[in-house]
C-alpha cells in the first residue's frame, strides 16, 4: 500500500513540474522534433537560418527523432519528458547494481546523488536534453561489458555516437583494454548508420547533408566557446585567460588531458592487483564520463549530470576516506548542489558560474576516485 501511494504521489508530483515549469520551455527538444520532420520529407537538418537553434547532431540521430513527428508536438514532448525520467530511474538502477563495493546502501546511496546532481537533471529535463539518453545507453554499455557480452556493449557504444560524439572518449580505453569486439562492433554499426539517411535523401543527398554537418559544428561553435555558461575546461581556460592567451590555454588543455589520459593508464595497470569481483572497470568508466562534459568544446553544467556513476561511487565509499579528505569531499558536494542564485545570491552565483569554477570541484571528485583506486577500494 506504501509503494502505491508513493508511485501515485511521484505520478502527481511529476505531473505538477511539467505543467508548471518544464512544458514552457523544452527549447532542445523542440530543434530534435523539427530535424525529425526534415529528414523525412527529404530536406536539409542544417540550417544557418535557425541561429542558435540549429541542429547539431549526426543524421542518424534525426531519423530516431522523426518517430516523434509523427505525434502532435504537444504530445511528442510530454512522451519525450516521460521517457527523460524513465532514462534517469534506469541509470540510478544500474549504476547502483553495478556498485563494487560490497556494502551497498541504496537509499542514501542514491539519494545523496541525486540531490547533489539535481541542479544539473532538473535544467536538462527543462531543455529536453538528450544527455540523460545518452547516459543511460552509455550506463548499458558499461554494464553489458562487465557481464561479458562484449557485441552487446559495442551496439550501446555505436549507438551513442549517433547524437553526440562523447562516448569516443572510450576508444583509447577500449583498445588498451583490448576490447577489439566492442570497437568493431560499435564502429560498424556507427557507419552502418551513416548510410541509413540515404532512404530519404537519395545517395548523393545523403554524402551532401554527411558534409554539412562537421561544417555546422564548426561554424555554430566557435562564437559560444567562452559564453558565460560553457562549463568545460577549455571555457574556464579561456575565462581565466585574457584573449590574447588562446593559444596558451589551447596548450594546457592539451596537458590536462594527457594528464587525465595517464591517470587512466595507471588506474588499468593498478586493476590488475584489484580482485574480478570488484569490477575495477567501474570506476574507470565513471572517470571516463566525468572527461566527457569537462573536454567537450561546449561542456554545459547541466551535461556534468554525467557524473551520476562517480559521485554514487563516492558516497557510497565516503566511510572509507580519512577524516580530512572525507570533510573536502562532502563540502565539495555541497557546493555542487547548491550552487544556485536562490542560495547562494546573484553576485556570488555569477561569479562562481562565470569562471566556470565547476571544473574545479570535479577535479576534487577526480582526485576522490584516484584515491579509490590507489587504496584499491574499487
């Protein structure tokens, strides 16, 4: 009877944000449901003419969201923003069964998480975003490899690739671990894919629109690298920088990255001493989709909700840090999640998002999971 009333009170709770809060905007989604109705009727998904609300992923990816044309858009997106919630419920789900570490809490476990990241998932449901998808096919990926079905997790993988091309900061990952079924498997279906638009724009349509939209990224990109809420590491680079040290900053991303990049290298030499049954892979994979919102060109802080997997791994374990170390961590959360105008005032929330000072507590949260690995706790 508790469960019943608890599910009919979310239903009702659910229902009241999206009718007073998110069915206003759903910007993002609206630019899907538009390049959905394009690719259909054979025309162009890359328009200059749509300004900031231009279509920036593959063809591919249109053709998924030509499924929702053909409703009502009223319709389209209270589906869209119901399937957002049933991403989310999916990646909390297998996130948590996936935990490593032997005593698991699942209520604090992913209560704490959730509140922590609940700035970032309540912007990207109010955009209808495509991150919290993504994430959940990425979170199959990873679970469909720690069970051994390599051609499965190398489908999520190519999947992923179809709407944003985050999830190839796996591949080095892959081929160090010689996960060669997945690579193939998941390049092969991304390709295979590329070729699906030429149903409806004929061959040489389909190579012209295939040119289009590389040029679309780049020209749609550059004019918001350093825009006030570009969150990645290269835009709190070029806020902390003056102008005339683009160059510089170009260097130092390159630095952190390789940086990064050795952490990852040590984290799989270090799992070979770290026993089957903890499943080091899964704090590899949660590094690897924190690097995906902090290098990205345009790493928006609603896309660091990529670190759901890291900061439950974190709470979870947050017994086993020293007392120093576990204070810095739980103050780091906090200011994650409460970094908000209505918390924190106008004058401190600009200045925190304007420097994108987020980059720095996921540079915390790195360091917690480097030190998981480094005591072997996961």
């Amino acid at each position: 009877m508790k469960r019943v009333i608890f599910i009919f009170a979310a239903i009702l709770v659910l229902a009241g944000i999206y009718q007073f809060w998110v069915r206003k905007d759903m910007s993002d989604f609206s630019v899907c449901y538009k390049a959905g109705e394009r690719i259909i009727q054979g025309e162009t998904i890359y328009r200059e003419s749509d300004g900031h609300m231009q279509y920036k992923y593959s063809p591919p990816s249109a053709l998924f969201f030509s499924a929702f044309s053909f409703l009502p858009y009223d319709w389209a997106r209270l589906f869209w923003y119901i399937l957002e919630f049933l991403f989310l419920l999916g990646i909390f789900i297998l996130s948590f069964k996936i935990l490593p570490v032997p005593e698991k809490k699942a209520a604090a476990a992913c209560l704490w998480t959730f509140l922590i990241l609940l700035k970032f998932l309540g912007r990207e449901v109010e955009l209808g975003q495509v991150n919290l998808f993504i994430l959940f096919i990425l979170t199959l990926m990873l679970y469909s490899l720690l069970e051994e079905k390599e051609s499965i997790s190398g489908l999520f993988w190519g999947i992923s690739l179809f709407f944003k091309p985050y999830a190839l900061v796996f591949l080095p990952y892959f081929l160090i671990k010689r996960k060669y079924r997945i690579t193939g498997v998941g390049l092969a279906l991304f390709l295979f894919g590329l070729a699906l638009p030429a149903l409806f724009y004929g061959l040489p349509g389909n190579l012209l629109v295939l040119e289009e939209w590389p040029a679309n990224l780049s020209h749609s990109t550059a004019s918001l690298l350093s825009v006030y809420d570009n969150a990645s590491l290269y835009g709190f680079l070029l806020k902390a920088f003056p102008a005339s040290w683009r160059l510089e900053a170009q260097i130092i991303l390159a630095l952190a990255l390789l940086f990064l990049g050795s952490v990852v290298l040590w984290m799989i030499k270090i799992s070979r001493a770290i026993q089957k049954s903890q499943r080091p892979e899964v704090l590899e994979g949660a590094f690897l989709f924190i690097m995906i919102p902090l290098f990205s060109p345009l790493g928006w802080y609603y896309n660091y909700l990529y670190s759901i997997l890291a900061v439950m791994l974190i709470v979870n374990a947050l017994r086993k840090f020293p007392r120093a170390l576990r204070i810095i961590l739980i103050i780091n959360f906090a200011m994650i999640g409460t970094s908000l105008v209505e918390i924190w005032g106008r004058k401190l929330f600009h200045f925190y998002t304007q420097y994108s000072l987020v980059v720095v507590n996921y540079f915390v949260v790195f360091f917690g999971l480097f030190y998981l690995r480094h005591k072997k706790i996961s």
